[in-house]
C-alpha cells in the first residue's frame, strides 16, 4: 500500500494524468521516468503496474488485496520484469535476459511490464540492444525506464520513449519527513543538500556515518578556506578513513562541493536559511565569502565538481581530494 500512496503523494498530477491516458486506452508503450533520487520514480512505476493489473479496480485504483496487487507488491509478478544495475552499469547480459522475455507471451493475462532502474547507466551496447523491442515491443508490452540524469540516457532511447518528467520533493515536506525520524537539524539540511530520499538519508546515517562526514568536512573546510594546509592532513587522518566504499567517496565530494555552493551563495546576497545546507558553519561561511571574491569562489566552487568527473575517471580517491586540497589554497592565496 505504502509505494502507491507514496506515488499519489509525491507525483500526484501525475498519477492523474496516468489515470486519464490509461482510461482512455492511450497508454504509450515506452516511458522514460526523469527524476531526482527520492521524487518517486519507483512508487510511480509501481503504481503503474498495479493499475495494469489489478483483478479489483476500486473507482479506476488498484484495490491493493487481490492475488495479482499483492504479487506486484512482494516482487513476484512473473509478468513485471525488473532490471537494475549491478555494480556500476547495466550490461548487455543483464539486457539479453530482459529480451528473452520480450519474446515470451505473458504468464498470465495478456500485459507484461518491463521496468529499468538507473536506465542511465545501461553501456552503450545494452541500450542499442534494446532499441528494436522499444520500437516494436507488440502488443500488451510496456517499458518503463526511469533516470537521475535524462542526458547520460542515449538519444536514440529517448526519442523511442515518452518522457515524463518528476517534480523533485519539495524541501519542507521533505523536512518534515526527516524531522519524524528525529534526524538532528544540522544533519537535516546537509542531507537535503544531497538527495531527497528519506531511506538514503537513514541510510547514510548508520553508525554515525553522516555526522562524522559533516564534522570531517567541516574541520577540511575551516583549514582550506584559511589557506591552511592542515586540510591536507585531514584527508589523511579523518577523511580517508570515511570513504570506505565507492558510494561514500561520492557523497564525500559532494558534501565539498556543498560546502562551497554555500559559500558562493552567501558571497551573492543569498543568506536566508532555505538557502543554504552548511547551517552549523554559517558564521565562518559568511567570513570567508567575504574574504574573497565572487569569480574566485566561483571557480573553486567549479573545482570541485571536477573532482566528482576525476573520481568518476576511476582516479584513486585519496589522490583526487588531495589534489582539489592543493588547488583551493592554491586559488585562495593567488
């Protein structure tokens, strides 16, 4: 019950307009969900299929009991097929096994639901693969494929499907969700800076991970922005030993990358607290947006988005916040 009342609550014009096509017997067979992590992409598509296959609609709803709502709920409907990355990417082996099942009839009833998670990470050989069965999927067959990031997803896809696109979770609701699991003020905003899914924020949030990260960024940021290369030595002390997987060296360039979006936002007028995410530093963010000027905040504020690129290059982690370390104090002192 939960991803289809999440579904009317997150994307409610949206799901109104899936009503509307599907009673109207205008459903298109391909559809590329475009949206930010936690803006429901995964609720929709799973409304999405128990409206196509509930035995019980309820005033054109899903009645959410019957055989069928309760399969699709469980993830064990033989005719919704489900393909999600492993590891890094979707290969052509994961795609060979979704069009094996494009030429199989429908286990039962006359619909098959096909749903690709992160479709922007499909290799260029699996996303060709699939571009005969997106023209010509026959009849009763639906794809749903949903993405972060609309651009990385192949144009050749794109043009083959209808492109629906999500409106992220607004802020305060998404405040009010964190604030009931009792997650603290000053990691509340941080997080928000990042995602807006309410799991991936408890997520990061086991064993202290997050309050560690934001204090390790913290201290980083209080040295590097006074031309101190003691942001050098937290690397290697507090820093390193955070980023333990792939997954939490991202979020760790990404809380750089926050921490001086904030201050360049202060350095342009823009203080109000919907601003800015940092809130516990907003004092020292203020100094230094003051110290410096805009275009050279501006062009740190850029380095650091090339240091997700490098580290997305499969540069060694430790090497690509070293290096970012190094050009700041560079930029700061020139």
């Amino acid at each position: 019950m939960a991803d289809q009342l999440q579904a009317e609550r997150l994307q409610p014009l949206i799901v109104k307009q899936l009503q509307t096509v599907i009673k109207n017997h205008e459903l298109a067979h391909a559809y590329l969900f475009v949206g930010p992590t936690g803006s429901g992409k995964s609720q929709l598509a799973t409304w999405l299929a128990l409206r196509l296959f509930c035995l019980h609609l309820q005033n054109g709803e899903p009645d959410l009991t019957c055989p069928e709502c309760q399969r699709i709920l469980s993830g064990n409907h033989p005719d919704v097929v489900v393909a999600k990355p492993e590891g890094r990417q979707i290969r052509v082996d994961e795609i060979r096994h979704l069009k094996d099942e494009f030429t199989k009839s429908a286990v039962e009833g006359n619909k098959k639901l096909f749903v690709i998670h992160d479709a922007e990470k499909m290799t260029n050989n699996a996303a060709n693969s699939l571009l005969k069965f997106i023209e010509e999927p026959g009849p009763g067959i639906y794809i749903l494929m949903l993405t972060t990031n609309k651009s990385a997803v192949l144009p050749t896809i794109r043009s083959r499907t209808q492109v629906i696109e999500l409106r992220p979770l607004a802020r305060a609701e998404l405040e009010k969700a964190l604030a009931k699991q009792e997650i603290p003020r000053t990691e509340r905003s941080v997080a928000i800076g990042l995602t807006d899914s309410v799991s991936e924020i408890l997520e990061w949030r086991k064993d202290d991970w997050l309050k560690q990260a934001i204090s390790a960024i913290s201290l980083w940021y209080r040295h590097t922005s006074n031309e101190n290369m003691l942001g050098f030595v937290d690397i290697q002390t507090e820093i390193v030993k955070l980023a333990t997987d792939r997954q939490k060296q991202q979020l760790i360039l990404d809380l750089m990358a926050l921490i001086w979006r904030d201050t360049l936002l202060v350095a342009n007028g823009m203080t109000a607290e919907e601003d800015l995410h940092f809130l516990q530093a907003q004092e020292l963010l203020t100094t230094i947006a003051q110290q410096y000027s805009v275009q050279t905040l501006l062009e740190i504020s850029q380095e650091t988005l090339t240091s997700r690129h490098l580290l997305d290059q499969n540069m060694a982690f430790q090497n690509v916040v070293e290096q970012l370390t190094i050009k700041i104090v560079q930029a700061l002192s020139a």
